[in-house]
C-alpha cells in the first residue's frame, strides 16, 4: 500500500493504528499470529502449512512440531505450573505443547509493551523444569524491531530467538500470501 498510494505514515498502512489497537498486541497481534499457526483454525484451511513456513523461517527446522496444542495467553499459575515452581508466575502470550508434552514454543510479542522484571527468565525457569533439556522448547521473543532482550543469563541468551516484525513476521506473511 504504501509503494501504491505513497502514505504518508512513518512506517506505512497500519491497520491495527486505524482501529485504535496498536497497544494490544495480545488482543490483536498475537491472537492472529496464533490463529495463522494454529493447525484447526477455523478461519482458514491451511493446516499446518503456515506454521511450517514459520518453523522454516524462525528456526530453521519446519518439523520442529508436529501434533500440537495452541494456547494464547497461557497462565503460569495453572495448576500444572503450580506443581514445578510456586514462584512461577505470568502469561505466555503464545504457547505451543505438543500433545504428548514432550516439546513447548513459547513466544512472547511485543509491540509497543516493555519487558516485565525478569520475564523471560521465569519462562525459561518454566520451561526448563517442565521439558528438561533445552533442546527441547524454544522462547520465540518477537518485537517491532528484532532487539535483543536484556539479560545476564547465558543460557537463556542461548535459548532466546529474536525475531523482528520488520523482517522475519513479514516474510513469514509475504509466503503465506
């Protein structure tokens, strides 16, 4: 649009600034990303193939997944998560489980929301008691520009995989075109 129409808006046509939605990315952003993702969507017919084109782009692996569970919004303090850590508290905006709770992405989106103290962390803590070995989850951190999230843990920097909506979301959005 903005190539077509010459906007004249910074960064171009943004659908979610006309409907007044750019500061709820879990309502809007992370709600489609996960519907896109998600197998069983009812609103479209493509199965798994979107998330395959994501897996390939993200990490490079398109089978990271196979059978898997969609959670947005998934709360730490459910009982589940309750059983591995008390202290073990939050809302995974995406979460992916596969059936047999053998593998976990979870991707935490942020647009215009800043980093809460030591968030990652905790889901990574998280994580790692529930699926073992690291080999086994990935924390997708996505955010306008791809910025790296701030810590001091080397094992999470490891863990973490920084995805900017100005590049990877939007490829990953021109191949599902």
């Amino acid at each position: 649009i903005v190539k077509k129409y010459d906007c004249k808006d910074f960064d171009g046509y943004n659908i979610f600034r006309v409907l007044k939605l750019t500061n709820n990315e879990v309502k809007t952003q992370s709600r489609i990303i996960a519907d896109l993702l998600n197998p069983t969507s009812k609103f479209h017919n493509q199965g798994k193939d979107f998330m395959k084109l994501f897996l390939k782009i993200v990490l490079n692996d398109e089978n990271y997944l196979s059978d898997y569970k969609v959670h947005v919004e998934y709360d730490l303090r459910k009982k589940e998560a309750l059983i591995l850590d008390s202290n073990v508290f939050g809302r995974i905006d995406i979460f992916f489980e596969e059936n047999n709770a053998s593998k976990a992405i979870l991707i935490e989106n942020k647009v215009y929301a800043k980093d809460q103290k030591n968030q990652l962390e905790r889901y990574y803590k998280f994580c790692y008691k529930k699926y073992g070995d690291s080999k086994n989850f990935k924390i997708i951190y996505i955010n306008r520009f791809g910025n790296e999230y701030k810590t001091k843990d080397e094992d999470l920097k490891k863990q973490i995989v920084t995805i900017g909506y100005n590049t990877q979301i939007k490829k990953w959005l021109d191949e599902c075109v």
